[in-house]
C-alpha cells in the first residue's frame, strides 16, 4: 500500500478526527506492531473475590490459549506478547 494511502487509512480510524503529520508516520514495514486478540480474566473484587488467592501466572495460561485460538495463528510467529495487570 502506498504511504499516502495507509496515512489517510491511519487518519480515517481516529474517531476525534486527529491528524497526524505525515512525516512521522513511516511506511508499512515486515516488522510493524500488529494485534490480532486479546483476551482477559474475569472481574472480581481486588485481593476480596474467588481469585484472591490465585497467582497471575496461573489466570495467564487460560488468556494465552485463548488468545492464540481464537487469533488463529501460528503460536511460533509470535515475537512478542504483551501483558497488564490492574488492581
């Protein structure tokens, strides 16, 4: 895609019509950042609710099978993931 055109896609999705200046925008690359899922737990209350007691690591697992189900890809072309947390 030319890189007016992926400009004007970029611009297109901002909903409070922001514009960016197009000469910090570089052209579509192999190695651009590219979100295809995501996933999270359930909602409880902070260190009161059902999952108090139950480490991150073991809520992760489920999200990151669910991510890569339901994405569709590969699990090997994954580069990097990245994860939050709130309380």
């Amino acid at each position: 895609m030319e890189s007016s055109k992926r400009l004007q896609l970029l611009e297109n999705h901002l909903a409070n019509n922001q514009t960016f200046n197009t000469n910090t925008v570089a052209p579509k690359s192999d190695d651009d950042v590219v979100i295809v899922s995501f996933a999270r737990t359930a909602m409880t209350k902070a260190k009161k609710g059902s999952q108090k007691d139950t480490a991150p690591e073991a809520m992760l697992a489920p999200v990151l099978k669910a991510v890569i189900k339901n994405s569709g890809i590969d699990p090997k072309l994954v580069e990097d993931v990245c994860i939050g947390n709130v309380l």
